[in-house]
C-alpha cells in the first residue's frame, strides 16, 4: 500500500508513536487488562495534542 493509498488519508505518514500506542491498547484488550488499555487511551490522546505528534492528531 502507498502511502496515497494509505486509510490516514492524503497520503499523510501516520505517526509511528500514535500507531505504538494503538497497537499497545490492543494487546491490553486482548489480555483482558483494560487498566492498561485505558492507560493507553490517555497516552495517545495526550501525544495526539502535543506538538511531537508528526499526524496533527489524526495518527
């Protein structure tokens, strides 16, 4: 897939930290630790609002 086929749109790059994030609270899930995967909500959202998100919120 290119990154103008890419689901973030535009052919805008997805961040890599927002997609570690996302790929953290899956695993939580699938582990039954939804203390974790909450915490992992909050992470992204705050990195998602920070200037060090490369997607501008939308990774």
């Amino acid at each position: 897939m290119s990154a103008a086929d890419s689901p973030h749109g535009n052919g805008a790059q997805p961040c890599s930290t927002c997609e570690s994030w996302k790929l953290a609270e899956t695993d939580a899930n699938g582990r039954r630790d939804y203390s974790k995967a909450t915490d992992c909500r909050i992470l992204l959202k705050r990195h998602q609002e920070s200037a060090e998100c490369v997607a501008g919120g939308q990774g």
